[in-house]
C-alpha cells in the first residue's frame, strides 16, 4: 500500500517497508522506471531491521506537483530539492540513500551539499552530478547515438511523441538499454501505469523551458537552495543519464545479480 506526503512543491506517493524505528533507507527509481524497481531488495532491507522508504520521483505514479503551475523541470537541482523536502517531510534527519539514473543523481547531490543529513551513498553508475558547464562537450559518435531520445525530448515533435504513446517509447528504451533482458509484458505494464501522469510532460514543452531557464541565472537562488550550479536549468527530460549497459535491468541490480 502507498502513503502519500507533502514535501516542498510535491505529493509525494511512496511505499514504505520494515518498522518505523528501524534505521531509514531511501531508494530513488530513474528514467524510465519506477519503484517496482526495488521490489526485491525493499524487503530484504526491512528484513534485516530498516525503515525503507520507496518514493515515485516527480512525474511518475501518484505524485503530483501540487501547483498546476510549477514548471515541469528535470533539472538535477529540482530533483536533489525533493529528495530533501521528503526527508525533511518524513522527520528523517538522517538517511541512507541508494538510486540510479535520476535517483541516483538526486541521491549524490543532497549527499554533496547536505552531507550531514546522508549515513551512506550507494549510486549505481558512480557519482552522477552532471558537469552543467561541460554538457556542451561531444561524447564518442557512438554514445551520442545512444542520446537520441534526448534530442527528441527537447522538440515539440518529441514532446508529442511522449503525449501520444510515451509507454511504447519507453519500452523501446529498456529493450535497446538492456537487450538481455528478456522482460514479460506484465513486469513492463506494471511499471508503464506509473508513465501515465500529468505533470510529466509540459504542456507546451519548449515555451515553459525557455522561461525556465531563463529565471535562473548565475548568483540568483535555485529550487535546490545551496546549488552551485554555475549553468542554467535543463530540459525537463533532458538530465537522465545515458543508457546503462547492455545487460542492466533494475530486477537483477536490486538483488545484486
């Protein structure tokens, strides 16, 4: 069963597993999954006496902006800023936190500038703050071929590809991210639901992240209110981390298969 909490600009959906005096544990889903990622290793973790907490990250499930009006932002400072205002939500002064992909990214940011507030850091692909001021830097032709949905993120065409069908295309990603992994049709739909939320794509995608960017320029104070970003914000898709290698599913990383 889900519980549901207000955290800074969220209703944040997140199951929570073992007892409430157990040491807390944080894990943080990426693009394009969801909690069902940890449906594994969740129990695990509560079985050896920890509080695990398991939130839907802005724009999936049950969590909802709670102001229509909040730009639709994927920029790594929004998503480190939830993280907090759910810790701070929950009475969590301290937590372990584990994620991948954004979660991970949103894990490894409260653990940089509040480090007071994280026992441990477990980022799967390393320690992922993204290099705002080197995004502009070309990787090797074949890797920018892997970005391709990153580049169709940020037209109108893609923001209308993600309105249209957006669980066919991300189902197209975990098969070209994880080839090997051979995923049924249930495992995929029980994830795909959490695709199917309102506050994911912005309406009109390319005029409200143009005034996004826009409000936030060096010196002025970002969502996550210690970020030394030199850089301005990011497209809402546009933060996800590249491709995982071939192989990788969140089944077999949460079990540590």
């Amino acid at each position: 069963m889900l519980k549901q909490i207000e955290a800074g600009v969220l209703s944040v959906a997140y199951a929570e597993y073992g007892g409430p005096d157990g040491d807390p544990v944080v894990l943080l889903h990426g693009f394009p999954y969801d909690i069902h990622a940890y449906d594994v290793a969740a129990p695990l973790l509560a079985a050896r006496g920890l509080r695990v907490i398991v939130p839907y990250l802005r724009g999936y499930g049950p969590t909802r902006l709670l102001d229509a009006a909040t730009p639709r932002s994927g920029e790594q400072a929004a998503l480190g800023g939830d993280l907090l205002a759910l810790m701070d939500a929950l009475g969590l002064g301290q937590a372990l936190l584990g994620g991948y992909d954004w979660g991970g990214r949103a894990a490894c940011i409260v653990a940089a500038l509040w480090p007071e507030r994280v026992r441990g850091l477990v980022s799967v692909n390393g320690y992922n703050i993204q290099n705002i001021a080197r995004a502009g830097v070309p990787a090797a032709p074949e890797n920018e071929l892997r970005l391709w949905y990153q580049y169709y993120f940020h037209s109108e065409r893609g923001r209308a590809g993600l309105q249209k069908d957006r669980g066919a295309l991300c189902r197209l990603l975990w098969q070209l991210w994880s080839p090997t992994w051979a995923f049924d049709d249930a495992t995929f739909e029980r994830t795909a639901i959490a695709f199917d939320n309102p506050d994911s794509v912005w309406p009109r995608a390319i005029r409200g992240w143009r005034q996004s960017s826009a409000a936030w320029r060096p010196g002025r104070r970002s969502p996550c209110r210690r970020s030394r970003s030199t850089g301005r914000t990011t497209a809402s898709w546009a933060s996800a981390k590249p491709p995982t290698m071939p192989g990788f599913s969140p089944a077999a990383m949460s079990t540590g298969r």
